[in-house]
C-alpha cells in the first residue's frame, strides 16, 4: 500500500470502528425451519428471528390495491366569466394492510417473547398490570466479548387476534457508569427492572402477544 493510500484509508478506518453496532442493516443469510414447523432467518450480524408475520397471497394483494381511499385534489377558485373546466379525477391512495400475525405464531405464542443477536439473548419473563400501565420485566443473558452498558429492542404489541396494535422501543439494561458491577458482561443472566408501557388496552391484550428484535448493543 502506498503512503497516499494509506493516509486516506486510515480515517475510514476510524470512522466504520467508531458507528454503533447497529449503523449497518443486518442482511438474511440463510432460512431454517424447525422441527416444530417454525421458520427462522439468520442473518449476517449474528442475529436471528422468528417469521410470524403473514405474507398476503396474490389475491389479498389485489384485493388491497382495490381497496383506496380518494383524495381529491386542491384547485384554484374559478373567475366569474371563466368557462367550466372539465373536473380533475381524485388520486387514489392506497390503504396499509394491517400487521397480521401468522398462524404459526398464533399457535405457538412463546416463539414471540424471545430474540438474540451477537451473543446477547432477550426474553420475556412477566407482565403485571398498574391501572392502565403495563409493566415488563425481561431476561437477559450476555455471551458477547465485551462488556455492555446498554440493551435497546423493539417491541411489537399484537392483540388477541394477532393485529399489530403498538410499537416500543424499550431499555431493557443500562449500566452506571464507573460502577463496573452494572456492565453486562459475558457469561452473565440479568433481569432487568420493571418497563412501565401506556396506551394499551388490557382487554385486547390477555395473551400476552410481544414480538421483541434487539436494535442496539453498546459498549462505553
């Protein structure tokens, strides 16, 4: 390597050293499906999750281009002595099909509660309710290299017919700085505190459907 190339190497060096573990999307690199009929993408981060949400066939697809709302489009007021212009047709907007779960995590709802990445598992442990608040606790269990100070995940809510019905990102561990005893370290299984989650409703929510995918791992 020449000194110019190097000169000009060694910042992008520094700076791809310096992203958090989760600045590069993740890429599937292979699909397995279990013994219990579950399938399971892992991907190139050391990553994995469950495939529970349903695909639409051909049909439902279609059947959702049809479904659109009209959205008529703003027009200038006409002058007085200004001839009738012919009407212009209203763009149709196309609805969001809804996050459906699949039959297979509906009939096996503990593959939801779960999720690793690099070494670093998250799952589930207990729901308690403070009226309207709904309070999380999770395990976590580190057999990743370096010490962590912090755990982030998304939270995905689906109600009792398997619709999406909230979206979370919790801290499910934070460490204190300088207070070595708090880091995550490898080999460790923590419970975290209690996450207190608003704006749901407990009715629609009695069998506990959370589908959880870790976001962020990150060191001091």
């Amino acid at each position: 390597m020449t000194p110019l190339k190097g000169r000009l190497l060694l910042p992008l060096t520094a700076a791809l050293l310096c992203l958090p573990l989760t600045a590069l999307a993740a890429s599937k690199v292979a699909e397995v499906t279990l013994d219990n009929g579950a399938r399971v993408i892992l991907k190139d981060d050391f990553s994995w999750e469950y495939l529970i949400i349903e695909t639409p066939d051909a049909s439902a697809q279609a059947a959702e281009a049809g479904d659109t709302e009209l959205v008529p489009e703003a027009s200038a007021p006409l002058a007085a002595a200004a001839p009738s212009a012919p009407a212009v047709p209203a763009a149709p907007v196309a609805k969001a099909a809804p996050v459906q779960l699949n039959s297979t995590a509906m009939t096996m709802p503990e593959l939801l509660g779960k999720a690793g990445k690099d070494g670093i598992s998250v799952s589930f442990a207990e729901a308690q309710w403070q009226g309207d608040r709904l309070g999380l606790v999770f395990d976590i269990s580190s057999e990743h290299n370096e010490e962590l100070v912090e755990v982030l995940v998304q939270a995905n809510f689906f109600d009792d017919q398997g619709q999406k019905i909230k979206q979370e990102e919790l801290q499910v561990w934070r460490a204190i700085k300088r207070l070595p005893d708090t880091y995550l370290r490898k080999g460790q299984h923590r419970r975290s505190d209690i996450i207190w989650v608003e704006g749901l409703d407990k009715s629609r929510w009695q069998k506990q459907l959370l589908q959880l995918k870790i976001t962020e791992l990150s060191t001091w």
